[in-house]
C-alpha cells in the first residue's frame, strides 16, 4: 500500500472523479430536457396565439347570415392537437384542444336583430417529461361581443 501511495495512485481520487463526472453529465442531460421543454412550450403558446387571433378574426369578419346559420345550429366549434411531434409512429398529435362558439340570438325579425359572440378556448398542459399529459386543463374566455343587423 504504501508503495503504491508513493507512485501517485489513490482509490479516493478515482472515486472522487468519476462522482464529479456523473454530476457532470446528469447536469446536462438535466439542462438539455429543461430547454427542450421550454421550447416545446412557447410553440404551444404560440399555437393557442394563433387559434385565439384567427377564431377572433373569423367571427368579426364572418357574414351575418353565416352567424345566424350557426346560431341555429347552436353554435361553432373545433377540435384539434396543439403539437405533431415528427418522430411518433402514431400520425396522432399530442395536448388536444376545443375551441367553443355560442351564439345567442336577439330581437330576431326586428331592426334591434342583433348576436351575441361567446368563445373559449381549452387545452391540456404539457407535463416536464412529455411522458403523459399533466392532466393540467387550461381555458381562456376569449370574451363575448355583440354583432347588428345592418
């Protein structure tokens, strides 16, 4: 032993380094998942940015007879997936979403015809590990206004 401590060789040294690269390693590992996740993340914000600028857009620019038509139906709705990872062998998306349109009619057959526009936009959150969903429902009202016969 005390032969091999005069040549430099020490168990501890070796323990200590592998250790230290461990750290090393599963720190990166740690910071490349965190990135992929935010990443992955503000792409779905994005998304639901988009949904929310072009359902807002279709109803202010829709024509009012196309609003009545849907006002008897009940309203519009759409359903979707928020992210279409390349690599799955499923063509399936994953974090699903419902956009919802009611429409409320009033005063209909008078001068005072006018519809109320009501929208809500629902998704699931993606979990850290984008093993399973984080079963994590988020809603946002998109806010209700009113369109006039003209």
């Amino acid at each position: 032993m005390k032969n091999l401590r005069q040549k430099g060789f020490s168990l501890v040294e070796a323990l200590v380094g592998v250790t230290i690269l461990a750290f090393v390693v599963a720190s990166a590992a740690s910071f490349f998942r965190a990135g992929e996740y935010a990443a992955i993340k503000a792409r779905i914000d994005g998304r639901i940015a988009a949904l929310t600028r072009y359902h807002s857009e279709k109803l202010l620019y829709m024509p009012y007879s196309a609003l009545i038509d849907a006002t008897s139906r009940g309203g519009m709705g759409e359903a979707g997936y928020l992210y279409h990872p390349a690599n799955r062998a499923s063509n399936e998306g994953l974090f699903p979403y419902q956009v919802t349109t009611t429409l409320a009619l009033s005063y209909g057959g008078t001068a005072n015809e006018q519809v109320s526009i009501s929208t809500t936009i629902r998704w699931e959150e993606p979990s850290p590990d984008f093993s399973q969903a984080a079963n994590i429902q988020k809603e946002v009202h998109l806010g209700t206004h009113t369109r006039r016969k003209f």
